[in-house]
C-alpha cells in the first residue's frame, strides 16, 4: 500500500465533518481530557512562586518543577504508545488518568514531610499519566472523523485545554497565594518569634486541597471513560507481532515528522519557559503583588483561549502552516518588545504572546503525524516526547536570569525558540515524503 505524496495540509473547507457522527460521547470525553491535563501544567506556574517562598530555593531550583513534570512525558511517552498499541486508546487513557490521580494524592506525603523532593517525585507521576493521555488523546481526535477536518479538529478539542489552563491558573491563585509577601525584617521579626517555620508549613499546606480535589475529579472521569464504548478506529490496536515492525525506525523516512518534533520541542520550551517566569516578570518591572501577577497570568491564558477558538475558526479557510509561520513571527516581534522595554508596555507585549502561541501544538501535531499510517501512534509518543522543551529551556531561562540578574533578558531563550517554528512552518512543513519511501509490506 502506498501513501499519496502530499504538500502542506491546505484550508480545510467548512462542508467537512468537524465532529463524528458516530461515538459523540466518547469524542466529548475525550476532548475533555485537554481539559483535565492542562490544570497541572499551569499550577505548576504558581507552584514556582509558591515553593520560592515556602522552601526559600532560588529561580533556578524552583524551575526544577517544569524539569521533574516534564521528564515524566519525556519517559512515559513511548511505553504510552506501546501500550496503546498493544491494548488499544481506552486502555492507554484509563491508565494515564489513574496515574494522574496518583500523583495528585502523592502531595498528602510531600506536604506532611514539606520536602521538596518528594513534591517534584509527585510532579513527575502526574506527568506520566499525562503523558499517556496526550499519546493517545491527540492522534485519537485527529482519526475520529473526515481525515481532511484532521486539523481543525484537533485545533477545536485543544481549544479547551487552555480553559483548563485559566482554570488552573486561577485555581492555584486563589487557593494557593495567601497574599503573605514578607519582607527581610518580618521574616527577621518572625523568626525571633519562632513563628516562621510554622509560616512556611503553613505555605507548603496550601498546596493540597486543589491537587486532593483534582484528583477525586480525575478518578471520577476515569470511571466515565471505562463505561463508555469507544467507536473502532483504524490501527487503534495491534497484535504483538505488528508491534515488532520497526515502527519508529521508519519514521527516520518521514523528514516533514522529524522537523516536527523539533518545531514540537523548542514550542513548548517557549509556552513553558514565558508561562513559568510571568508571575516573576511581572512583579520585577511593574512590582505588582504575587496574587495581581497571578491575575495578569489568568489574563494571558485567557488569550491563549480566544486565540485557540479564533485560530481553529480562520482555518477553515487559511492554510495552518500559513498561520503558524505568521504567529510566531508575531510573537519573536512581541518577545523583541518585551526584552527592550520590559516594563509595562513589555509585561503587555509578553501577554499578547499566549494569543499567538495558540494554535502552534495541535497544529504542530497534526502536520507532523499526517501520512504516519499504520506507525501514527509512534509518531505521536515522540512528538509528545518533545515536550521535555519544557524541562530544558525553562531551567535555561533561570540560568540566564543568574547571570545576567534580568528577567528580560532571559525572554531571549523562548525568542529563539520561536524562530525554530517559523523556519518548521515556512520550509520544513512543506517537505514531501515520496511514495517509494512509505510503502508498507
């Protein structure tokens, strides 16, 4: 069987089916499933500040949570796809959830024992769940319907994951900022009381009802996803000899896939890093409080939320490779900005940037598994892989602010990383695979 050499994924014409007609509930699930894993991903921005305070640890060392969090996708990603293969989605995302739920209760130990250590091992559990449900939940959406919509789609059920985001962020402003800032002398003036280890365990504590609450919710979820049938999709489970086809070595042959999971990895080490360093932006060049910087970073989700509606509306008559090169072309001059005039007119140029980030993961996503065939669920556990960006330039950006001691200057790192998408979407998502390079046996 061959494939049929293709250029760029074109506009995709509204007459398409976006939803399918058939396993509505189960695309509704699992849509909600973006939902569900983005709270973590954006508590962890509050969780950097929070643990700052309540261990005392410096920028670098609390950028130490994106790294644990995001190791945990980096491990998992692979043995997510092998066992989805094997067993097929539902089995992959019911285990992904339950390993979710895991680690949000392994938070109880680290909060009793306040040991930092112990949180980042907690972190790193709940990204493994997570990446099973990113493995399986973005090539799953992608095939539930009119392969041409593929796109689109997946720009739709991702559109929810910055919901989550909003919601995560707020959640840990709320619940997590206590407003208590002290200074040198009130911490001098607590410690003379022997008040202030009891401060800080107080600190620590208020991690916990979120990530208790988060993780009644994943559970209850999980049960919805076990009684549920999930319609047939094709390749959606294998036998062991089909495993054994040297899946991921051809994927060496897909150029336009590889280029992918380098657009994928310095993507997400750019969202990761600005998300994870905002709340300190923000309180270095307008000297606002940790719960209005909190706010502000609620703002900048939320126009990660429009853009990622708007972006999956404009697609169905702009070419996505088009608007991912213009995007990140926007958010290198939004960065330039920020790292110029960092300040308030920075602080809202680096907010604008969410907006424009937007569409760049499901679209990423979807050109890079497109014409993967039988080896589609491989390429996606390595494109998820690629989220490590996210443990290697969000500890970058802290060793950049340890030398230079300047919050704008390190917005250099996601700057650059930006000029690797715009490159992937003007030239490397053009490349065609040949016929003879893709032929199935």
């Amino acid at each position: 069987m061959h494939t049929s050499p293709t250029a760029n994924s074109p506009a995709q014409p509204h007459s398409q089916s976006l939803i399918p007609r058939h396993g509505k509930l189960a695309f509704f699930l699992v849509t909600g499933l973006f939902f569900l894993w983005a709270i973590p991903n954006n508590l962890n921005d509050v969780l950097i500040r929070q643990f700052m305070k309540s261990f005392e640890i410096t920028r670098l060392q609390a950028g130490l949570v994106q790294s644990a969090f995001y190791l945990g996708y980096f491990c998992f990603s692979i043995p997510a796809a092998l066992v989805m293969r094997r067993f097929g989605y539902k089995t992959g995302l019911v285990s992904g959830l339950i390993l979710y739920a895991t680690g949000t209760f392994l938070f109880f130990p680290a909060a009793s024992a306040r040991s930092y250590p112990l949180f980042l091992m907690a972190l790193f559990v709940i990204a493994s769940g997570l990446g099973f449900l990113e493995t399986g939940a973005n090539p799953l959406i992608a095939q539930l319907g009119d392969p041409e919509s593929s796109v689109r789609r997946l720009n739709f059920s991702q559109a929810f994951n910055p919901i989550g985001s909003i919601c995560g962020a707020m959640i840990g402003t709320l619940f997590i900022f206590s407003g208590v800032e002290p200074g040198a002398r009130e911490i001098a003036q607590m410690r003379a009381r022997g008040a202030y280890d009891t401060f800080l365990q107080h600190e620590t504590a208020r991690v916990l009802t979120p990530y208790m609450v988060l993780g009644v919710v994943v559970l209850a979820w999980a049960t919805l996803i076990i009684r549920t049938k999930f319609p047939a999709v094709a390749g959606a489970q294998s036998s062991v000899a089909e495993t054994k086809d040297g899946g991921y070595i051809r994927l060496l042959r897909y150029p336009r896939f590889l280029f992918s999971v380098v657009a994928q990895f310095c993507y997400v080490g750019a969202q990761v890093g600005t998300w994870s360093y905002f709340i300190q932006y923000a309180q270095d060049y307008t000297h606002v409080s940790e719960k209005t910087a909190g706010y502000l970073l609620t703002t900048t989700l939320a126009a990660f939320a429009v853009g990622r509606f708007a972006s999956s509306h404009w697609m169905k008559r702009i070419s996505p490779a088009k608007m991912l090169g213009f995007f990140a072309l926007t958010n290198i001059l939004l960065l330039g900005i920020g790292i110029a005039f960092a300040g308030w007119a920075g602080l809202i140029a680096i907010l604008l940037t969410s907006f424009f980030m937007s569409l760049m993961f499901p679209t990423i996503f979807a050109l890079g598994i497109k014409d993967l065939g039988p080896h589609t669920k491989e390429g996606a556990s390595l494109i998820v892989m690629s989220i490590i960006g996210g443990a290697v330039f969000t500890p970058l950006m802290g060793v950049a602010f340890q030398f230079t001691k300047s919050m704008a200057i390190s917005m250099c790192v996601p700057l650059l990383c930006y000029v690797v998408v715009a490159t992937y979407a003007f030239w490397g998502s053009q490349f065609i695979t040949s016929p003879r390079e893709v032929r199935c046996d």
